[in-house]
C-alpha cells in the first residue's frame, strides 16, 4: 500500500523527458527532492527546475531514484491519473458564515465551505489557515505559492477564536508572519461585523497587518452578508448609512497615518453611505477588485476612454441589483446621448430570495429576475444580464436554473456581458464582446 498523495502516471509523452528517462504508465512518483509528492503542484513546480531528483516506485515495486538534469523549457511530459487536489473544507463555525445562511434548492457547488491553501493560490480563494499544519506553511514556501489570499477578520486572537468558531485560529499572526518573511505574497480580507471586530479592534488590525509589509500587500474591509435565513444563528445588525459613514472615515484616518492606501474599503460601504468613491489612484493595481473593492471604479475609469458608436437601434432593459442602479443608469444614459437610435431602461431587481438586505447583482436569482421583469411594464426588444448572475464557466443561476430555461421564460432576446466596460457599450450597440441567447 501506498499514500494515497502519490502521483500515479497515467500517460508519457514520447517528445517529453520523461519519456527518454524510461517514465512508463503506472509508475507512480513517491518524492521529489526527497519531499513528499503530495499533488499536480508539485510536479508543476519540479517540472520548471533544470535539476532535481524523482524517487518512483514502478510497475514492478521497485522503488528507484532519478537524478533529472534538463533546460528550464523542457518538459517531462508526465500526467497523471488524478491531480490530488481535492478541496479541503473549512473547519471553522464563523459567525457570519454566509453558507449557513443558505436554504435549501440552491446549486449543489455553493454549500461547500472551502479553506484549501492551494486553491487560494490557483484561484484566488480567501483562506483563513485554520486548517494548515507547520507542514504546510513550509510547502506554500518551499513551492513559492504566491500569493495568497487570506481571511483574518481580526488579528486579536481571543476575538479570533469567537468570530471563527475554532480555538485554534488565534496565531494568525505568526502565521502570515513566517510566510510574508519567506517572501509569500498575501493580500488580506476583514469581514466586518458590527459591534464585534469593527471600532478599535478594527484599527489594531490593520497595524498589525501593516506590519507586515511589503509582503502583506492589502487588507480590503469588507462587509458581512445578511440574508433572511439567520434564525437561530448570531445576531448580526445589518449595516445603516451612518455606520458606513464611520468605517469610510475610520479606515481614511488610519491610511492617512500610515502614509498610504494599504486598507482598501469595499465598494458597498460607499453605496451605503451615499458617498462617491475614491480615485482610481487609491486602488493601485486593484489586486482586491476580486473582493467587490474598486470594481467600479475600475469600469469608469475603462469607460471613459473607451469609443461609443454613433448610431445604433433597440430599446434595452438591463439587470442589475439595487446598489448599482444609479451607477448602471448613469452609465447608460451616457452611451444612449452618443448612440442615436436606442433607449436603455434600468430594471434595478429586489432580492426577495436572500433578503432585501442583500442587494448586489451577484447574489440575484433566475426567480427574482424573472419576477421582476415580469412586472416591468414597458417596452423592451433586449434584455441585458452581467455574467456575475451566472456560475463562472457555466450558464447556471444561484438557484440551479439555466440559462436557456431561463431565456424561455423571458422569451426575449438575452444579451449576456462579462463585467467589463466593453462589453457593456457593446451590448447596447451591437458590438462583439457579448453573448446573445
């Protein structure tokens, strides 16, 4: 018997070295550099290095080592019958955890908690690295896993150990201390929850993870989701105007001390508290725009520079959730003047599914959309919908509907947009950078 993290060869590429090494199917790699093989990122890693050694255990159970010498672009045409990275879910009982406040009848993806280190670094995945060992921080370093993406909430440990609903997740700052040392990249992400982690904890925070620079980058504060499925969980106040107000101003006095723009506020507090956003010089290379942080600013200032045709034809409804609504129509408005020959309505959708509370474009269901529209009484010939309704590579609602189910229901031509300020103008000028159902 063998671990279950070894690497199994499922097929040997005849124009890689692997090949002329003698890799045969079936052969399955035990070490490298005398480190345990555990998944596909430690090929990967390997597979870029000019020398190293591969302990395999072959067909016959003989265990052999492999001194590898090669150029940085050649490869070892090696795969694998499984890559090994099987997520690893979170441990943590989070007091603001957004997946507990799910009903039923959702998509089956979203009531899986992940915390996997390396899906933070492969996709991008806040992490909260409750769940990793001594072991695994040397490995994130070892194989330079960079960056990463971590959820502190709060860097004081007691209060930690609350939020998080685990005793163990009260060093996190000695952890990101020995990565950032180490040279790992981490962007970092504060969920924000009134009276518990906000005030002056929320302040120590941010200088504890400042501390940390250059390596720690950022830390975007955001704000917890609320939906209406809380009963029975921690009491959660949602967020008014004038809190929002006080965070915006909190967070502007510490970068003001600190001399820079280190903690980035998510674009919600601002919607919340009616205020303008920041330039686009506050978000830098927008590293948090992932986060809901500077996304919008981010499409203005694309927006701005872009070409809008001068003619075109159609009435178009587009999508949106309420917090952008004002946004979207300005937005719209501004390529309707420069466009003769179309109109745009802005059909901002009430989310009756999660909670009014909840008012983003990505958290909108097929149901609540089609409600919505509906009960829109004017006329339209297109209805335009932003892909951040849809699961990412697949044209799935957050409640399990399709696309195409939910085009039969519209019975109106769709005009599906991926985010960006192009692909906006272009849908409503009949440009390339869009979908149509």
């Amino acid at each position: 018997m063998y671990n279950n993290y070894m690497l199994k060869i499922s097929s040997v590429d005849k124009n890689g070295i692997g090949y002329e090494l003698g890799f045969e199917k079936g052969d399955i790699i035990k070490e490298f550099d005398g480190f345990e093989a555990v998944d596909l990122l430690d090929y990967t890693f390997y597979d870029y290095k000019e020398e190293f050694t591969i302990t395999v255990i072959t067909n016959g159970g003989e265990e052999v080592k492999v001194e590898i010498e090669k150029e940085e672009d050649e490869t070892l045409g090696l795969t694998f019958e499984s890559d090994n990275l099987d997520l690893k879910t979170c441990r943590n009982k989070c007091v603001f955890c957004f997946v507990d406040q799910m009903p039923k009848g959702l998509r089956e993806s979203l009531y899986v908690k992940d915390d996997d280190y390396r899906q933070s670094f492969l996709c991008g995945n806040f992490i909260t690295l409750t769940n990793v060992s001594d072991s695994d921080i040397d490995r994130i370093i070892r194989l330079g896993l960079s960056p990463i993406y971590v959820s502190v909430q709060v860097t004081d440990g007691e209060l930690r150990e609350k939020m998080l609903g685990n005793r163990f997740a009260g060093d996190i700052i000695s952890k990101l201390k020995k990565l950032t040392d180490n040279g790992i990249k981490i962007e970092t992400q504060i969920v924000l929850v009134p009276s518990l982690n906000d005030g002056k904890y929320l302040e120590k925070s941010i200088l504890d993870l400042y501390s940390l620079r250059p390596n720690l980058q950022s830390v975007a504060v955001v704000p917890c989701g609320i939906t209406k499925f809380r009963e029975g969980l921690f009491p959660i106040k949602d967020i008014t105007k004038g809190y929002a107000k006080c965070v915006i101003e909190q967070v502007k006095m510490i970068n003001s001390e600190l001399g820079e723009n280190f903690a980035l506020l998510a674009d919600e507090f601002y919607n919340k508290a009616e205020l303008p956003l920041e330039s686009e010089e506050v978000y830098g290379n927008f590293s948090q725009i992932g986060n809901g942080v500077g996304g919008t600013v981010k499409f203005l200032a694309e927006f701005n520079i872009l070409d809008i045709k001068k003619s075109g034809k159609g009435k178009y409804l587009l999508v949106t959730g309420e917090s952008a609504k004002n946004f979207i129509e300005d937005c719209a408005k501004r390529v309707e003047n420069t466009c003769n020959g179309i109109s745009t309505s802005v059909l901002a959708v009430k989310n009756n599914f999660f909670g009014e509370s909840v008012n983003c474009t990505g958290l909108l269901t097929a149901c609540d959309i089609i409600s919505a529209v509906k009960e829109y009484d004017k006329e339209y010939d297109y209805l335009v919908l932003p892909d951040i309704c849809l699961k990412q590579d697949e044209d799935l609602f957050l409640d399990d509907m399709t696309l195409l189910e939910f085009s039969k229901k519209i019975n109106k031509p769709i005009i599906v947009t991926d985010g960006s300020a192009e692909s906006f103008i272009d849908a409503l000028t009949c440009g390339k950078r869009v979908r149509k159902v």
